[in-house]
C-alpha cells in the first residue's frame, strides 16, 4: 500500500465518507487494514471497523500491533469482542487476544461466546504456559481415524474442511485420539481401493508435546522443513497443531527482544510507547554503565602520579576500553547465536573456549603488534607507553573473548537468557578489566 494511497484514505476517513472508505478497504489485505488502524485514534479505529464484515474485522485484528490492539479492546463491551471477533477467530488467535485482558474481562468474554465447543477449547488452551508448544497451537485441523474406509475418510475430510480456512497436513488418529500418522493426500488419488486409512498413513511423524519449549519447536520446523506440527499430550493424544505463521510470528517477537535485551533495553518497547515506558526500559543499564564509569574513574584516579610521568598513556584510554568491549560482545554473540539455533551446546563449554582462545591469540598478537609498531614509530623503543600498550591490548582481548564465551554459556546453564551477556554487561566489564590491566602493567613497566 502506497504513502499516498494511505493519505488519501486517511483523509476520507476524516471526512467520514464511510461508502468511499469501505470501498477502498475492500481491496485491502487484513493486514494492510491493521496498518492503517495501527496510526490513527482508537475513535477512528472503531469507525473503520463497523465497515468491515466479522470475519475481516477479526483478521484485521489479530495482525495489528498488540498495545494498540489492547487499547482498542479497552473501548469494546465484553460482548462486542466476543460476537464480532472471538467467535470469528482460529483458537490459537482467539487465546492470544484474550491472554492481552484482565482476568475479570476475560470471564465476561468466554460468557459470551456462542460456541460453547470453540469456548471450551479456547478455556483448554487458556492454562497452559505461553511460552510451550500448548500455549502457542490451535485445534482447528482435519482428523481422520486409521480405521475409517477411504469414502468414509474423503466424506469426513470434506466435512470438516469446509469449517477451516486453511488445510496444512490430514492427522491420522486411533479410536483413542492417540496420534498414529499423517493421511497423504497424494494416496487419496493414486490409492483409492485402499480398504482403511491406516494401510497408506505415513506412520511416526514428527510432533511435539504440550510443553515444549517454543524455541525447540521453533528448531523443530525449521530443522525440517515443517509448514506445521502436531501436539499431542503426556499419553499421545492430539490435541492441536502449530503453523509456521505462528511460529514466525514468535521468531521475529523474539528476535526483537533479544535485541533491545542486547542493546541494554530491560523491556520490550516500541516507538509509540509513552515517555514513562521508554524511560524506565532504558534507565537501568544507563545506571549500570554510570557506575561503570565511575568505577573506571576512580581506578585512573589511584594513578596520578603513573600519568604525571607518561602522560601519552591517556591517549590510549578509549582503546583499551573500545577494544575490550568490541571483542567481548563479538564473542558473546557469536555463542548465544550458536546456543539460540542449537548449533552449540551448554554443555561443550571447554571447546567453545578452547577454540575462542586461538582465535583471541591470532587477533590479540596482530592488533598489538600494529600497536607497537605505530608507537615504536612515535615516541621510540623506550618509551613505557610503547611495551604497557601493546601487552595490555594483548591481554585484554585474551581476556575479553575468553570472557564473552563463558558469560552467555553459564546463564544458559543457570536457566537465564544468554542474550544479556551480549549487551553492556560485557561492554562495562571488560572496559573496567581493561583499565586495571593497562594500568598494572604500566606501573610493572615503569
């Protein structure tokens, strides 16, 4: 959708021109709609939506940006999001909005929901933890028992695909639910004198539990090349699927996280959010970095008389600490991606720092041999500045990298998000070691 195409619509919408609006949003995609709606007022929001039918209205929802969707849902009776919404929604859908409302509106929103199935499923749904495969998937998919005849199986399947918007794989259930296979579509054609379904069921497929991680079904999909997944509880029964339009919609929530997390945000924000938010997502780290700061302050301070004597040394100040900094995040995010897509293992610590460390001496010997030629050149081959930089360069991308890979290892042992140790953490701890290093060897070499 083009900046003008929005601009003129955006002007009809001013102008409450409700025919002309709801004839431009009829060539919209739902998500093209969530995107208009995303910039204006929740008043203009609501305009936009009594033009469209239930089922847009409910897709155009479900893709627009969570705080806004939220105070848009502030502004609707209970019953409206149930009737006009809910009621139009898959479940995984359906769980997610509902997750975003107080305990007591979410009540009122399951009361008033017309289908007590899709209400019972969505409460089903509703206890399990967000962030397992349970809190994540939708019941709505195509099942077949194994001993079902194949004109029992085609007049089933099409039954129960005119009730869903998309078909992503047929599952292949026992008389308990249990999941036994996936029903191929391809022998629906080529086979179709096969007595029972179970005869040409693909047996054993991939699937996951209830609580599994995201992430390890994320890796799942992925490693497999899967459009979707199936669930199935603690004795095997299906129980629903995960699509990959939800798990990208996962991937890029928590790519944006790890981010802002690396970039020394305590909490996920967006451009819009108001000053407070921004404030105190941003404020904790500034903090740390403040003590950082004047930490390193204070051990310059206890050498007053070191610089008095060579006071080329404070030119070298800010590499020391860049250098430190640079070479600790690079390592650390190199580890945690290696940890986030299942490439390294916790549990290999040893080798991870084992190669880091050849890799550190390779780069800590070229950069400080640069360094002490340039001094060499400058100030001569018995100045202290010319040796004390280039050994504390040395040592501090030893330590650095070495540093950068045990940090994000060791918080993914202790259950915490590794994507920590690749933000200021790192960066303020290896520019506070690296001063106490320039400035130790600088006096063992005076």
């Amino acid at each position: 959708m083009s900046e003008e195409y929005m601009d003129e619509l955006k002007h009809l919408i001013e102008r409450k021109e409700a025919d002309l609006v709801k004839e431009r949003l009829a060539d919209l995609h739902p998500a093209d709609i969530a995107e208009l709606c995303n910039e204006l007022s929740s008043e203009k929001a609501r305009f936009i939506y009594r033009l469209l039918d239930n089922e847009t209205a409910a897709d155009v929802l479900v893709e627009m940006d969570e705080d806004v969707r939220k105070e848009f849902l502030e502004l609707l009776p209970s019953e409206t999001i149930a009737k006009r919404f809910v009621d139009y929604m898959d479940t995984d859908d359906a769980v997610d909005l509902i997750r975003e409302l107080d305990e007591e509106k979410q009540g009122e929103i399951l009361s008033h929901i017309e289908d007590i199935e899709q209400a019972g499923d969505i409460v089903d749904l509703l206890k399990y933890d967000e962030k397992t495969a349970g809190g994540l998937m939708g019941t709505e998919m195509v099942l077949v028992n194994e001993n079902w005849s194949m004109p029992e199986c085609l007049k089933e399947m099409r039954q129960q695909a005119e009730e869903l918007d998309d078909i992503y794989y047929v599952y292949v259930i026992d008389d308990d639910e249990r999941l036994r296979g996936v029903f191929p579509l391809k022998k629906m054609i080529t086979s179709p004198s096969v007595s029972k379904v179970k005869h040409v069921m693909q047996k054993d497929p991939i699937a996951v539990h209830a609580d599994t991680s995201i992430e390890e079904v994320v890796q799942i999909i992925e490693k497999y090349d899967l459009v979707a997944v199936p669930v199935v509880d603690s004795i095997g029964r299906l129980v629903g699927q995960i699509t990959v339009d939800d798990v990208m919609d996962e991937v890029r929530e928590q790519s944006e996280r790890d981010y802002q997390l690396a970039s020394g945000l305590s909490q996920d924000v967006e451009t819009h959010d108001n000053v407070l938010k921004q404030t105190t997502a941003r404020l904790p780290w500034l903090l740390i970095g403040m003590i950082g700061g004047i930490c390193n302050s204070m051990i310059l301070g206890n050498f007053g008389t070191t610089f008095a004597a060579h006071p080329e040394m404070a030119l070298y100040i800010p590499l020391i600490g860049g250098t430190g900094g640079n070479v600790g995040t690079q390592s650390s995010a190199i580890v945690v991606q290696g940890l986030a897509n299942s490439s390294l293992d916790a549990k290999n610590t040893f080798k991870q720092v084992s190669k880091e460390a050849i890799v550190a001496l390779i780069n800590a010997t070229i950069i400080s041999l640069l360094v002490y030629t340039y001094n060499f050149i400058r100030f001569g081959p018995t100045a202290t500045v010319t040796y004390s930089v280039s050994i504390s360069l040395f040592a501090v991308v030893m330590f650095a990298s070495i540093f950068g890979t045990l940090v994000p290892m060791t918080l993914e042992k202790l259950k915490i998000d590794p994507a920590i140790a690749t933000g200021p953490f790192i960066a303020i701890t290896n520019d506070i070691i690296g001063m106490m290093f320039y400035m130790g060897i600088t006096v063992l070499l005076s």
